[in-house]
C-alpha cells in the first residue's frame, strides 16, 4: 500500500511539474506586461502600426521576448524564487 502512495504522489507531482520551455513562456508573458508603455515586443502594435524597432526589446533588450533571452542562470533563479 505504501508503494502504490509513494508512486502515486511521484506520478501526481510529474504531472503538474512545468517544463523549462513553460517557464521561460511565463517569465516572458511577465517581462512584457512589466513593460509600461505599448511597443515592447518588435510585433506589437502601436498607433504608427508594427512596434519593430521603436519597440524595447529592440533599443536596449531590457524586455525578454524570445525563449533563447534567457539564460539557464536566469532560469534557474526563477525557479528557485518559485519555489
């Protein structure tokens, strides 16, 4: 019986357990709505159209947008600040 709960717990806490590529999604979903004004990503749309190079992340980087802006010592300060 012990055996069935322990496996069981394992399965449950596999199961909710986010991937790597889950959480840089959400770290960028944050990063942009931190963002106070309206072209943080270069595919946003202000009043002049597409953000492109008026956007944040294009002058200074200073938004995460991409996957590949996040380093594993980023990611793993965010899932340590998660826990």
């Amino acid at each position: 019986m012990k055996k069935i709960f322990f496996f069981l717990v394992i399965v449950i806490c596999f199961c909710f357990a986010k991937t790597d590529s889950e959480i840089k999604q959400e770290m960028i979903k944050k990063s942009i709505a931190s963002y106070s004004g309206s072209c943080a990503y270069p595919y946003n749309y202000a009043k002049k159209g597409t953000c492109g190079k008026r956007s944040a992340y294009s002058k200074s980087r200073s938004v995460l947008c991409y996957e590949s802006d996040i380093t594993d010592e980023m990611l793993q300060s965010y899932k340590k600040r998660m826990e």
